[in-house]
C-alpha cells in the first residue's frame, strides 16, 4: 500500500497495472499445502484486500495465477474461485501459467 500514492501518479500520465501472485483463494482443498509453499508470503486473503484498494483508487488490477501445480492447483474448483475472488476484489483480468520444467 505505501506506493499507492505513487501509482496513481503514474496512472494520470500513462497506465499503472498491478498484479498479485495468487494461486489459490482461502477455501482451497489444499490450503495447508499451499501455505506451506508460500510460508513468506501474505496471506491471499491481503493479496486480494490490497487488490481492491488499488482498484478503488483505479488502477488496473489483476492476477498472475503462475505456477498453476499440478494436483494442487488445477482443479476446476480452485481455477474458478481464483478468478471469481479477483473479479470480486476489482481485478480485471488473470494471467494464468501451467508449472514446465526444463525437461519437458
């Protein structure tokens, strides 16, 4: 939140997008996992408050949902509440990328 100020300087003269990593919303069968992967992260429930005093003060807001793991986060259910909790908190579009390794 502390370069809020300087975003919407930025927006009067060109376009300020934001984007948060989020790869899973608080109702995920596989929080506890999730977490743990992302134990020095915020929570994605700040994640999505902050989107949404971003997109009030309009900017461009949304989420990069990269990496989407396999068997953790590629079910329909998460895909969908992902993109329905960044709808909800102002953001307006989702980037979206599968986990590849360099093998594949």
């Amino acid at each position: 939140m502390r370069d809020l100020d300087l975003l919407q300087e930025i927006n009067e003269r060109a376009r300020a997008v934001m984007m948060w990593s989020i790869i899973y919303t608080p109702n995920s069968a596989h929080r506890a996992t999730l977490r743990e992967l992302e134990r020095l992260a915020p929570l994605p429930e700040k994640r999505f408050a902050a989107m949404e005093q971003f997109a009030r003060a309009g900017i461009l807001t949304g989420t990069c949902m990269m990496p989407i793991l396999p068997d953790l986060c590629d079910t329909d259910e998460n895909l969908e509440a992902v993109v329905r909790w960044t709808a909800e908190h102002g953001g307006q579009f989702v980037m979206a990328g599968a986990l590849t390794m360099a093998d594949q």
